[in-house]
C-alpha cells in the first residue's frame, strides 16, 4: 500500500516530467485558474475524476466530499464548504457545466441504505450519518422499488438516487437555477461503474443511466 514516503517519489517525479515539461501551462495557470467544468464526485480513492477523465492542471474544479453530494440551499449558520465552493465555481470562476458523479461500491451509499450507522456517536459514524441523511429520500425510492432485497442491484439503484438527489439539490440554489434557465450553465448526472470502467450518462427526461 502506498504511504507518504512513496508519495514524496511521486512528487519528485512529478517534478522530474509533469512540472518541466509543462513549464509553460504553469506558468500560465501561476496568473490564474479559469476551468470550463466543476465536478462534484465521491472522496473515495478508486474515483479520482482527473484520472477518469484524463484532465490536465487547470482543467476541471473538483469538489469531493462522501457520497458526491450536495446539500439544499440554506443560510443557517453553518460551515457550508460545499455551498462556498459551488458559489466559487458558479459566480467567480463563472463554469459552464457542473457535473455530478456517483459510482459503484460507494460506502457512503451503502450506509445510507443499511442505516448501520444511526445511532453512532459523533467521531465513530455519527459525522457520516448525518451526512448521508441527505439520500432519506433517495433510500425511500429504492426501498419503495425493491422492499427488503439487498443485492448489488439494489445498491446500484441507490448509488444511482444519490446523483438526482445531488441535481435537485443544486437546483435550490438561486446563482444555479437562474443561469441553467439562461442556458448559461448546464448540469450532468454521472455515473462510474468501478466493476467495468464505464462512465455513464443520466437522461433526465427518463431517468436512466447508459454509457457515454
């Protein structure tokens, strides 16, 4: 398994050919940063969106939390890091597409399914639970389509819920659903299914997922 030691190689390699040999987009990105696309993905290691999406520096802004999920518009008082970062991309840096992507084995969606976490503490599951109560309703739906069943197919559904729930989500924001209208900015379900390797696509209109 990799440690940080193994990582202090990478980034002397790093140094060695992603860095001088691409002096000159450095150089560029150094004045400042202005990427096309947001994505909002899960913080699990087996889906980093650069390496799914073979992006360089500068191309895409990427918010990972678990789960890949957005919270509903709300000016409680609060730490809203996802909500300051989805300010960030709509507002100053002014994206065109925000993408959001789900994928398969998530653990984050597992538990919202299985509810193993409900009643733990704060630093022993509680932090998640709170968390992935967002997909209450999400969980209901698939529930509601598969009863007590809870094989692979089911927690696809759910992995699946979760990035409409994240899309209705961004819509209650006031800066997302004003530019969408415009057709200033344009908002992508996803989904990587880590078994095969394949990124699919959702169709609003119908609800489905199918390969890009």
């Amino acid at each position: 398994m990799t440690d940080f030691s193994d990582m202090l190689q990478g980034y002397h390699r790093f140094r060695a050919t992603g860095w001088n040999q691409q002096r000159a987009r450095w150089d560029e990105l150094n004045e400042g940063q202005s990427p096309r696309v947001m994505v909002i993905a899960c913080s699990d290691s087996r889906v980093d969106p650069a390496q799914i999406f073979d992006t360089g520096p500068g191309q895409i802004f990427v918010v990972r939390n678990v789960a890949a999920l957005v919270p509903p518009f709300e000016t409680a008082p609060g730490h809203h890091g996802v909500s300051a970062a989805l300010e960030f991309a709509v507002q100053v840096l002014k994206v065109g597409e925000i993408v959001v992507m789900g994928h398969g084995k998530c653990g984050g969606c597992k538990a919202a399914l299985s509810q193993d976490l409900k009643d733990a503490p704060p630093g022993e599951g509680g932090f998640i639970h709170n968390w992935i109560e967002l997909l209450d309703d999400a969980r209901d739906v698939v529930v509601g389509r598969y009863g007590e069943q809870r094989d692979r197919t089911v927690e696809r559904a759910m992995e699946q819920e979760a990035v409409k729930v994240s899309l209705a989500n961004l819509r209650t924001f006031p800066c997302v659903r004003s530019k969408e209208r415009k057709g200033e900015l344009k908002l992508i379900g996803s989904f990587f299914a880590i078994t095969d390797g394949v990124l699919n696509i959702l169709d609003e209109e119908s609800g489905a997922f199918s390969p890009a």
